[in-house]
C-alpha cells in the first residue's frame, strides 16, 4: 500500500514539473550536485486524539523536524513564527498563514494511544499548490518504538518530497570506544541512524572491530581478539547469541562481510605474511579461497547484485581498488589516482564505490564509479576512514579522528555537503549502517 | 538455541581455553597490550623476570637484548638494528630452550583498521621467518595481529608512529622460580 501511494505521488508530480515554470513547480526537491537552498517547511505538534496522546504530541514533531532537519535539505521554520494552529488532524489547512511565514511543506500529525499501543497519522501538504501530496498515512505499534514512528512519517515525506528511499527508520552497529589509548576499552553496541536508543552488544573484555550488519538487519559480523587472535564472529542481534565462524588453522581471520544474501561471508585470512579473501558458506561452513598472491587482499565488500566483490589490494606496491568475480578470479584495479585506497564498500544503488584515501598525510572519504571514473572527495582530515552507505545511497557514514582527539561517527551526503557529527555517548569508530526496517 | 550446540560451544570455549594457556608459568608482556582479554582469559600467570645481569633472564632479554623491532611505514623489512635485535633474541632463545614466544605485530594509527591488522600480520611474520633462519624451531613460536589497536604511545606525531610500528617477541613459559 506505502509503495503504491508513494508511487503515485511521485508519479504525479514528475509529470507537470517538466512543464511548469518554477514558480509553479509542485513540492520537489532534486537532490543534484549544486548547492541546494534547503526547503522551508513546518511540522506543528501532532495533535493528541486522546489524553493520553499528548505526551507524544510534541516529540512526534521534533523528531521529524530533526531528521528532515539533519538531512540538510530541509530547513525548519520554527513555531513561533507560526500563524496558524493545528487543533484537527481532519479541519482544512489554512494555506495562507503559512505562506506568510514562506513554509513550502507542511507536514500535520495526529497521535492517539491506549495502553502501551499508540496510533500515529501524518499529513503532507504542498503550501504553495494549496494541495495535500500523497494521501495521508496511519502507523500502529508499540509505544516503545515511538520514536520509530516518527522516523516512519520522516521516511514517507523524505521520499514524497525527493522520491528518494528513506532512510531514518534504520540502525547502526559500530564500536563502542572508552579508555586508555594505548589499551582500549571497544565494545560492539547497536544505536538508532540519529544516535538515541545506544544498546552495548559486547561486555568490553574482548577486543573488538569493523562490524558489518547482516542485509536484513537481523545479524552482524565484525572481527574478535576473545581468543587471543583475530577471529569472525557472528551475533544474532534480537537474541544476542554468537559465535565464532570460518576457522582457518594457523590463520588470523578477519573483515568480514555478508553477501547480499545473507547465506554467506567473504573474509579476510593471514598468514605467513600474505593476506587473502575466502567466501565462507554459513550453512554448510565450507570455505573457498576467492584470492591467492603474495600480498594484502582485504576490506572486501559485495555488489549489490551479488556478482562482484570489491576489495583492496597492496599487489601493486600500495593499497589500490579491486573488482573480482564473486568465485574468484581476474581482478581488475579500478583506482589510478594518487595516494593509497582502501575500504572500498558498493553503494546499495550499485552505480558508486566509497573509499578511504590517503595521500599526502591527509584522510579522505571519497566515491568514485565502479570503473574507477569521476572520483570525488567528499572529505578531509586528519583521519576519516571506514565509510558505510545509508540504505538509500545518499549518506554515508565514517569515523573520523582529530590530531589528538578521540574517534567520533560523522556523516555526510554523497554530494559532499552536510557534513554532521553523529551523537554518541562517548568515542565511537567503525560505524556499519544497517537496512531499512520493515 | 539448542542444548546440543551449547555443549558445543563450551567444549570449544574450553577447548580454546586450554589452547591459549602458555605452556607452563607466565606471560611477560611488555608489548603494550594486556594479553588476549577473552572469555578464557581468568587465570593470572606468573613468572619470574629474574635480574637483568643474568644473561638467562628474561629481564635480561627485554631489557638488554630488546623485546621489540621497529619498521618503516607501510613496510616489513628489517632494519640493520632489527637485525641485530633479532639475532640476540635467537642466541637467547637457543640458549633458553624451556620459553615460547608470542610475535606481535603492530601497525602506527596512519592507515586503516583492517589493512593494519594484515600489516601487523606480515611484520609479525618477517620476525618469525627471520628466528626460524636463525634456528629457533617454529614450534616454539606464535604470531598475532594487532593492527593499530594497540599503540605504545598515542600522539598525533611522527615519534610516536615510528615507535608504534613494531614487532614485540612475548616471552612465555619456562622457570617459575
């Protein structure tokens, strides 16, 4: 049903922006390389429905507010400016109070819960048309996951607006950091795309990095010192349960990733001074060496489609870029510039490859096209590493360190721009977006 | 999950308990890192250092000969000290036969997580291969990866990134008294 709405008004509005002077351009944003004036809009707290309602009214609201806000495409006009009172989700919109104020979006709400089940309505509205876009839409579910919904209307409008997917309603696996430097404390921990909701996975004992979330979202891999050397290990996230998989004798195991599938892992193996990637079956457990030279083969990461696999490769003197069958085979170098590449990770879209770069004592992260062409820095710094894509290919998401400082979660857009500090609890690396939630 | 893959898992646990414990008496660190924090990981070793003076001790070894050999970035190859460092290390190790050895390798903070850890790996490995020339038999060696996890000293300078890049021979085992 989503799909269909969302569907339909994307449909309808890209029909007669091809004729109608921009003036009259109905609400659309075209996310492009330039420089954006950020839309004006306005969400109002959503309307309780019961008493019980009210406590939700207003953070509905902001969280909305914040994540078009975070987006850097949105630019909110607060409520004291506003004219107009929303007391009905259903009575007409005064359209002219808010074009007073310049708001081109209008997003209303309504909110009622019973119990620890609540009820969430939204409505968007083009200001300038004087028209509702989309038909307006109903989520249910628990008051635990209020926030949730919020980033599910957040979702709706984003893509209505750019008839771009969402990606608010999503979660991230990363590493948790605290102690001294020179013997860190890291801990897997899961926390919502804007940083609430923070749950540690790991107690901290076991050294632990560069975590990988599962297509569905359901599991995540990453790399574990718990018994001394490197090891994959792989945790359900709803139940906790893990387990170290893909055993190599006389092999230090690490950089895991899933394919598209979920049913198997491409990971790294070292040993007698030479790196090289396996494909592990998780069903069967059997394992198939993907690459076999005398060099570093690591930071793999699979097409979208499930055909190739991307991964970097110190074979020609410095880490560069690699595309290999997904069995195996003739890789080929896709990276010429100047510097070292590393951490090649496929965009869901399957059309760019983000990267870490250093040249020149500086850290870049960067995209360029599966073939290696029209690369572009998006970044820069003392160190950025480690990028991971929103699962709507827009943002991407890295750790960054200062001279000095302790490692924070930053993104930024494909575009270059909005480059923001992600909120977390203490110092934090190796971030791992997971998938939108069903 | 099932009580059959319970069992299982605490067999490997244990198994893997039993794997890690050096063989007999202690651990002497020295590399930076707090050994392997694991599940496995509840005993505490003990071991004598000995006096440094005594060519057999292994006070002498870490303090006199050197623990520990340094590389250049993004490079394994051994440095004339290195050797030098490492060939002292094989004439005590022939000369102690009872201890192992645990070879880290580490990678400074100027590259990324993962491509360090195989860093680390092969620097470990150069150290190896080169004891194994000298006649120290493989049997009594281990190597590990620490990528950048665990730095000497964390500052945003190059002395630091030159002492970070290294290799540590942990030596373990042999008299407990």
């Amino acid at each position: 049903m989503t799909r269909y709405f969302l569907l339909l008004s994307i449909l309808l509005l890209a029909m007669p922006g091809t004729i109608l002077p921009a003036q009259a351009q109905p609400l659309r944003l075209q996310i492009t390389e330039g420089v954006i004036e950020p839309m004006p809009f306005a969400v109002p707290a959503f309307v309780p429905e019961n008493s019980a309602g009210s406590q939700f009214a207003d953070a509905l609201a902001r969280v909305v507010a914040a994540n078009l806000t975070n987006t850097g495409l949105f630019r909110e006009v607060p409520r004291e400016a506003h004219i107009a009172r929303v007391t009905s989700f259903d009575a007409g919109v005064s359209f002219a109070d808010w074009r007073a104020i310049n708001v081109q979006a209008l997003i209303t709400g309504a909110v009622e819960v019973s119990g620890n089940r609540m009820s969430v309505k939204f409505r968007l509205f083009d200001v300038l048309s004087g028209q509702q876009m989309g038909q307006g839409m109903q989520f249910a579910g628990s008051t635990d996951n209020w926030r949730r919904m919020a980033h599910k209307v957040s979702d709706a409008i984003y893509s209505r607006i750019t008839g771009e997917g969402g990606y608010f309603d999503s979660r991230v696996v990363f590493i948790s950091e605290s102690g001294p430097r020179g013997n860190r404390t890291k801990r897997l921990a899961i926390m919502d795309q804007d940083g609430e909701n923070v749950q540690m996975l790991t107690d901290g004992r076991a050294l632990v990095i560069a975590p990988r979330v599962a297509p569905a979202g359901d599991r995540a891999v990453y790399t574990s010192y718990e018994t001394g050397s490197p090891r994959v290990a792989l945790m359900n996230l709803a139940t906790g349960q893990r387990q170290l998989v893909g055993d190599i004798p006389g092999a230090m195991t690490f950089s895991p990733r899933f394919a598209p599938d979920g049913r198997s892992l491409v990971l790294s193996a070292a040993r007698g001074g030479n790196t090289d990637l396996y494909r592990l079956d998780l069903g069967s457990g059997q394992m198939l060496q993907l690459t076999a030279s005398s060099s570093i083969a690591t930071s793999p990461s699979f097409s979208p489609d499930g055909r190739f696999i991307t991964f970097e490769s110190d074979r020609s003197g410095t880490s560069q870029i690699y595309i290999m069958p997904a069995s195996g085979g003739e890789a080929r170098r896709i990276s010429f510039g100047q510097g070292r590449y590393s951490t090649p990770v496929w965009s869901p879209r399957g059309d760019l490859i983000a990267f870490t770069k250093s040249h020149a004592g500086r850290f870049h992260i960067g995209v360029m096209r599966t073939d290696g062409s029209e690369e572009r820095l998006l970044t820069a710094s003392f160190l950025d590493e480690g990028p991971t894509w929103a699962p709507n290919g827009r943002v991407i998401m890295f750790t960054r360190e200062t001279a000095g400082g302790d490692p924070a979660l930053f993104s930024v857009d494909i575009t270059g721009r909005n480059l923001r500090r992600v909120p977390t609890p203490g110092a934090a690396s190796d971030p791992a977006w997971g998938p939108l939630q069903p | 999950m099932t009580l059959t893959s319970k069992t299982l898992l605490v067999l490997a646990a244990l198994a893997l308990a039993a794997c890690n414990n050096p063989r007999t008496g202690g651990t002497f660190g020295g590399g930076g890192t707090d050994g392997f924090g694991g599940f496995n990981d509840g005993g505490i070793q003990s071991g004598m250092l000995g006096d440094p003076n005594d060519p057999n001790s292994v006070a002498h070894f870490q303090q006199r000969i050197g623990d520990r050999v340094f590389f250049t970035t993004d490079s394994s190859s051994l440095s004339e000290d290195g050797r030098a460092t490492l060939n002292a290390q094989a004439r005590w190790l022939s000369a102690n036969p009872q201890f192992a050895i645990l070879i880290e390798g580490h990678a400074d903070e100027r590259g990324t997580r993962e491509y360090n850890v195989s860093l680390g790996e092969r620097r470990a490995n150069t150290v190896m291969q080169y004891l194994i020339a000298q006649g120290i038999s493989a049997g009594r060696m281990r190597t590990v990866s620490y990528g950048k996890e665990r730095p000497v000293e964390a500052c945003p300078e190059q002395r630091c990134w030159d002492i970070n890049r290294r290799a540590v021979t942990v030596v373990s085992g042999g008299r407990t008294s």
